[in-house]
C-alpha cells in the first residue's frame, strides 16, 4: 500500500512538471527575463514619458530631444527658434 501511495505522489509531481513545461512552450518564466527593456525618455514639450525606441528624434540647438510625435516636435523647435 506503501509503494502504490508513493507511486501516485510520484505520478502527480511528473504529471504537474510535464504540464508547467508543455503550457510554457518549453521556457520557465519564473527564471527567465522579458527581454531587453527600453528606456523611458520624456518629451521637452509636452513632458510625457514615451520609449526611446519609438521616440522621434529631432537635433535642435545641437542637442538631440526626443518626442512623442512631430507636432510636439515642432511646436518646441517653434518656441526655440
């Protein structure tokens, strides 16, 4: 009786290893990172945060800025020039 509980406690656990690795597509994201993560730049004119990747970059002055869309880019570049 012994061995048929420790069998069944033994099933379980491989049942439960074998379902967290099948939904999981093979990866364990409880040790795993996302990926890289962009970093956040705020816009001068508007002053919202927005990724650096997808931020659109204008020099003016000689120094690079970073906006969120280019009416935002060019309503500061008015207000500097």
């Amino acid at each position: 009786m012994l061995k048929l509980l420790f069998f069944g406690v033994l099933a379980y656990f491989v049942y439960r290893f074998v379902q967290k690795i099948r939904l999981s597509g093979g990866r364990d994201y409880e040790n795993s990172a996302s990926g890289p993560v962009d970093e956040m730049v705020q816009d001068p004119n508007c002053l919202t945060y927005i990724p650096k990747g997808s931020a659109i970059r204008k020099s003016i002055g000689g120094e690079t800025h970073f906006f969120c869309s280019r009416a935002c880019a060019d309503e500061f570049q008015n207000k500097k020039t």
